[in-house]
C-alpha cells in the first residue's frame, strides 16, 4: 500500500529549473510508492498551471521568495490538517539548508 505524504515543490523563476523539480518529484515519488499530495508553490509566474488543478494538486500562488514559499506552505499545512503526514520536500540544493532554516 502506498504510504500518503505531501510532496512540497517549490517554485522559482526559472522555467527549466522548476520543471526539473516536478520531474525529481514525481521520480522520488514513484519510487518510493508515495500516495503523494503536491503542494506547488509561488507559482504566479506560471499561467498555465491553472490547467492542470486536482485533488492532489494544491497551488499556493501567493510567495515571492524563500521566506514567504516556507511561511505559506506551512499555514496551508496546519490549515488543512495534513501536519501528521511525512513531508518532503524538493527544491534546488542551495535552498535546502534555507528552508530548514526558516
């Protein structure tokens, strides 16, 4: 049985950058048989997500940097109660210790 978690993405300006995210996501994901709800964040800069919203996608669109992408998504979090299940986490590795931080 797959185990159920919440997979952060984080968003960022880099088109490219963002979609090698989602792909690292849906790889750990598939590997490790996780009944995955994404959580993707600031993601205002991309018009087209819109497109792809399902009951496993949560679109948080209102950060703009590091700080406020960690403030919001751990509100959504507390908010819809999903603080019991495991969270990870993918963004690039020089935003992981950041993110820790904050």
């Amino acid at each position: 049985m797959a185990k159920r978690s919440v997979v952060v993405v984080f968003g960022c300006r880099h088109e490219k950058e963002f979609l090698g995210r989602v792909i690292r996501a849906i790889s750990f994901v598939l590997s490790n048989k996780i009944s995955p709800i994404f959580i993707f964040t600031g993601l205002d800069a991309y018009p087209g997500a819109a497109g792809f919203i399902s009951s496993k996608v949560i679109w948080e669109d209102k950060s703009f940097d590091t700080m406020s992408n960690v403030r919001n998504t751990i509100k959504m979090i507390k908010d819809l109660e999903l603080n019991e299940l495991n969270i990870f986490i993918v963004s690039s590795w020089y935003h992981i210790p950041k993110i820790k931080l904050l």
